[in-house]
C-alpha cells in the first residue's frame, strides 16, 4: 500500500483547450449517502517505499536508474524535493504493435576453446536465437490519453521553472497528446514541433496508395518563459557567402566597412531548424543495445545540448534503452532513467557501466512483484488462477469467469498492471464495478471475484458494498500479491568456489557446473513445439520445411548472459555491489567489468577478495541472488 499521496494539482489552466473525448484521472466519485450527494475527490501521486537494490561508485551527482511506473517515480521525486531541469519521454505510439526482446542462446564454454581452436568464423545467424515480448502497445484512444494525462501531469509536478520537455510520438496520437500537452503545459510555452527526418528506416506503410513515411514528432513545451535553450549550428553542404552581422544601439545590422560597403564573410555553419535529419540506428552499429525502441544518440545529443547545461539534471520517465542516460553522462550532465521494465533497466545499467558512470539503482516497491514485464506478468496471471477461463458472454471489464458448483459462472476482475490507476482498490474503482460493470451480468450471476493490489480501507470498501451493491450478488476481494508470489521462480545454479594464484593474480574464483532456468526452459519448449507444429503444417500442404530445435546442453550454461560477484555485502537483502562482473554477448565473448575483450567464456568469474554473493542473470533478464 502507498505510505502517502504526494499532492499535485491537476487544474486545467484558464482559457485552454480540452479535448473532451475522454475523463481525466481526478479520481472523482459522486455518490448518495443517506439522501445526500456525497462527493470524494482523491488527487494526487502514488507514494511507495523505495529500495536501493544496487550501487555502483559514489555517485557525487546522484544519478538514478528507477524501476516503477512514471507517477510513482514522480512522487519520489517531488518527495525528495529532486527537480529535473530536461525531460525527454518516448513513451509508447498507442500503435497497436507487440515489442519483442531478440533472447541469443550463448555458446556452451565448455566447447568454447575447441571453437577458438579451430578458428571457425562466427556468423550471427547460426546462432539460436527466438524472441520474448517485452510490452504490447495496445490502447484504446481513452485510456491511453487518461494514461497519459496523468503522467504528464505528474511529470510538470517535477520539473524546475526554466526546464523543458520533449515528447516523442509519430502519427497514431501525438495530434491528440498535442491538446493535451497544451493543456497541461499551456499553448504559449509550446515552443517547437520537431520532425525527426530518417531514411533508412522501414516504413509502417507499403500500401501504394499512401505517401511513404519516413518521420516521427517531438513536441517541445517549456514550464515558462524562462526555459534554458542554447543555439545549435550544424556543418552546411557547401560554405556561403553572407553578410557579416553586428549590433548596433541594440539592434541586428549588417556590418560595413570603412566606405560604406557591405562586409561578407564565408558561413560554413547554420543553425538548426526544426527538421532533424538522423539516420536510425544501423543493424551493424556499434551503439546497437539489441532493444527494439532503440534511438539514436544523435538525436538526443542535440535535445540534450539545446535545453541543458553542464550539471544540470536530465530525466526520461520512459527511458528504454538508456541512450538518454548515456548521452547525459557522456555530455557532464546529471541523469533519471525510469522504466517500469526490468530488460530496460538492466540495459541502460549495463550501458552506463561500459561509460564509467556512477549511480543507484532504485526498485519502487508498490507490491507487485513483476515477473520481468507487465504483459509477461498478465499472462503469467491467468495461467496461475485456477480455473480462470475465457468468457465471450462477459464485458471486456472482466477477464474471465471461474465455474463454481455452488455458485456457477462467478466473473474475475483483475487490474491491469500497465495502468497504475487500476492498481488501487478504492471507492472510486468499486462504485465503478457496481455502477458499470455488474449491471450487465447474466441474470443468474450470484457471485464475482475482485482481485486487487493495494486497498485503500478494506471496512471502508466493505460498507461502501453493503449500501450500495446488488444484495443478489455477492462481492468477494482477494489480494492479487498472493498470486504474484508464485510467478518468480528463482534459478537453480551449482558452482565451486576456490582459492587462485596463477599468471601471478592472486584471488578467488567461482566456476558455474550448472544452471537451469525453468522459465528459459519452458520457453524454448514452447518455441521448439511451435516450429515443430509448423513442420507438419507445411508436409500436410506437400511442402518441405526444416525446423532446428533449440537444444540446450545437461549444464546449461548457455542460458547464462551475466554474473556478477558482490564481496561486500553478506546480508542477501542488502544493495548489491558489483565488484567483479562477466557479461556474455550474443557471440559468446567476454565483458569484463564493462570493458569488451576477444575472449569466450570458460564458465569462471573471477575476483582479489573472497565473494559472499553472486546474482546471475539469464537469458531472458530473470536474476537470482546466491549466497556463497
């Protein structure tokens, strides 16, 4: 449960524009009570405990990596008293589209040498490779814009008088977000729309009908007039030849010489207007993160330039791959990467440890223990309630019904966990589900089962259902986190620790026998029978197809992607700190602590003093903490 509401004032600003298509969050409930129209009005962020789960150096500028939702980072922060100075989101399109993590199977180093031996060259596409998804980014218009709406606003609540925010969206609603953000931020600090122009990027579009697109749109809003903007030139094509510019009592005049005549100098430098041409991050570029929303540094080098300064603090709610993080830390400012998805943030925390930065890691407690992203942990969900099936009958509200002989169909409500509105089991949400949701059940309905996350006031709630729900249909709540408890299954590792002196290093060295990961297994499986499936398909149309299953060695070692040895810290609660780490890459080489060598892997970690944890993490970015 939230430990407070941090207050922010979600007021539309006097003379804007609305869209009215759809309700803000205000979380607004009318409502009768003894004759009288009651009226409750909750506002405000989120506020939950916050766990220092890593840190890496001292951190002198207090950078953050957070993992949570964007309002609850928000509240943090504005609880603290941290404001930022720049913000860039790219939150999602509202596209309709399924974004998939690329999951390699490493080599085995068991034959790892035997590889080196024979000098075999490496081909990326003979490696095992399938893919796991990350998020779906499926809304409809109105609860996107809710969604939005509240985190836009949560994200203002933040940010100092002189900052500015970029947001980043593409045709499919950004000219919807740009009525919001007028309303929020108010149309005369709207100051740019900017076209990102690519060309080497596939077009959403092959229809010859349409016009090829090739651009998406940031909106550039300040929080007042006195936002910090810096002039950005780029190289021309060819230099020109321009009258020399001087001022003059003030104002902007031409310069002349001595007889009157006007001075001309070549320009070779222009300044940047608001269409941006940068090419998309190349498959073979060496900035590449393997993340499928990947954007280029370019592009935010020059957001970054432009509105910030040295030391100033840089924020991206909805950080992705870190490259906002990373341009930040590479052009000496400070950094806040949010991302409610674990693959982002061990992406931009491995990124940052490559570029030699300092920074904690932070893991918003909010009592969901998310498997490693929201669809995933959905998913997971419905496989783990027991006789959870699917209802065609039922509104879209329930997620299905479980048959009882006593009761019969009872419908299941479960929150979404990619809407953090809905995580809160409140008056508002319960005179929801009495109000819309029940009146439209079969009429043999006797019982329904509310799962939630958080409660607000369970003898609240249950007095709330007594006077005003259906006496016919009885109401059972029962706590989500009971189920969630059983989604993480922790991998099973065995290793031999020993005492080293060789090549003159004298230390400690872990070498991994075994590992087994049961979600990574599960997961091949599944891919496996797939293709499998696919194979037959194909024969019974008088079609060959050849399918090579995904076959995983008795140690599984080719499941590993990093392992990281802490020799500080004994307590398996505490934050961790990494003093020796090995990071596997898809070919097979070794990165040690950050840095890229030439070496495969040989199933060993090494470190000078004795290690007391070590985490591994797998394939698909489950880690698990061991204590040594």
């Amino acid at each position: 449960m939230a430990i407070k509401y941090i207050p922010y004032f979600p007021n539309t600003l006097e003379g804007q524009a609305l869209l009215d298509n759809f309700v803000r969050t205000k979380r607004i409930l009318r409502y009768r009570d003894n004759d009288k129209v009651a009226e409750r009005i909750e506002r405000g962020m989120p506020l939950y405990e916050m766990e220092l789960t890593e840190k890496v150096g001292t951190n002198p500028n207090e950078n953050l990596i957070i993992r949570g939702e964007c309002v609850s980072a928000c509240a943090y922060l504005k609880d603290k008293g941290i404001t930022v100075d720049l913000v860039y989101i790219d939150p999602p399109f509202a596209s309709g589209a399924d974004y998939a993590k690329k999951v390699y199977v490493r080599r085995n180093p068991r034959v790892a040498e035997a590889i080196r031996q024979a000098e075999l060259e490496l081909d990326i596409e003979e490696l095992k490779v399938f893919e796991e998804k990350m998020y779906g980014d499926v809304w409809d218009k109105e609860r996107y814009l809710n969604w939005m709406y509240e985190n836009l606003m949560a994200i203002k609540s933040v940010m100092s008088d002189t900052a500015s925010i970029y947001v980043h969206l593409d045709w499919h609603i950004g000219h919807y977000v740009k009525i919001l953000l007028d309303e929020i931020f108010g149309e005369d600090n709207f100051r740019n729309e900017i076209v990102w122009h690519y060309t080497n990027k596939m077009s959403g579009s092959t229809s010859p009908h349409d016009f090829v697109c090739e651009h998406d749109t940031l909106f550039r809003y300040s929080k007042s007039d006195e936002c910090k903007f810096n002039v950005i030139t780029e190289e021309r094509d060819e230099p020109v030849k321009q009258s020399k510019r001087v001022k003059v009592d003030g104002k902007n005049m031409r310069a002349r010489d001595e007889e009157g005549n006007i001075i001309y100098e070549l320009s070779v430098d222009k300044k940047v207007k608001d269409v941006w041409t940068i090419p998309y991050i190349a498959s073979t570029d060496s900035q590449r993160v393997d993340y499928s929303t990947q954007k280029p540094e370019a592009l935010l080098e020059r957001i970054i330039k432009a509105s910030s300064n040295e030391e100033m603090v840089v924020a991206d709610f909805f950080g992705g791959s870190g490259v906002t993080a990373a341009v930040a830390h590479k052009l000496n400012r400070k950094f806040i990467h949010n991302d409610i998805g674990i693959n982002s943030i061990q992406t931009v925390r491995d990124r940052l440890l490559s570029a030699k930065s300092e920074f904690d890691v932070l893991e918003i407690k909010d009592g969901v223990s998310l498997y490693r992203n929201p669809v995933q942990t959905m998913d997971k969900l419905k496989s783990l309630i027991l006789g959870l099936r699917n209802e065609d009958a039922l509104d879209k509200f329930w997620e299905g019904s479980i048959v009882d002989t006593k009761y019969g169909m009872m419908p299941v409500y479960l929150p979404n966990l990619m809407d953090g509105t809905t995580r809160l089991l409140d008056i508002p949400l319960m005179n929801r589900i009495i109000r819309e949701a029940m009146p439209d059940l079969p009429d043999e309905t006797k019982r329904v089962i509310i799962y939630y996350i958080d409660i607000v006031n369970r003898e609240e709630i249950d007095k709330f259902i007594k006077e005003n729900g259906n006496p016919l249909i009885e109401i059972e709540m029962r706590d989500l986190k009971q189920v969630l408890d059983n989604v993480v299954v922790e991998d099973y590792a065995e290793w031999k620790l020993s005492e080293t002196q060789a090549n003159l290093f004298k230390g400690w060295m872990v070498e991994i026998t075994q590992f087994h990961s049961d979600r990574v297994a599960q997961k091949i499986e599944a891919i496996n029978l797939k293709g499998e499936q696919q194979v037959l398909q194909q024969l019974a149309k008088g079609k060959e197809k050849v399918f090579k299953p995904i076959i995983i060695s008795d140690e599984g070692l080719e499941t590993i992607e990093w392992i990281s040895l802490d020799c500080t810290n004994a307590d398996k609660s505490a934050a961790w700190h990494s003093d020796s780490e090995v990071k596997i890459d898809k070919l097979g080489y070794v990165i040690k602590n950050g840095v890229k060598t030439n070496e495969f892997w040989d199933a060993c970690i090494h470190c000078e003093e004795k290690p007391l944890r070590m985490k591994i993490r797998n394939i698909c970015g489950d880690e698990t903490v061991y204590c040594l």
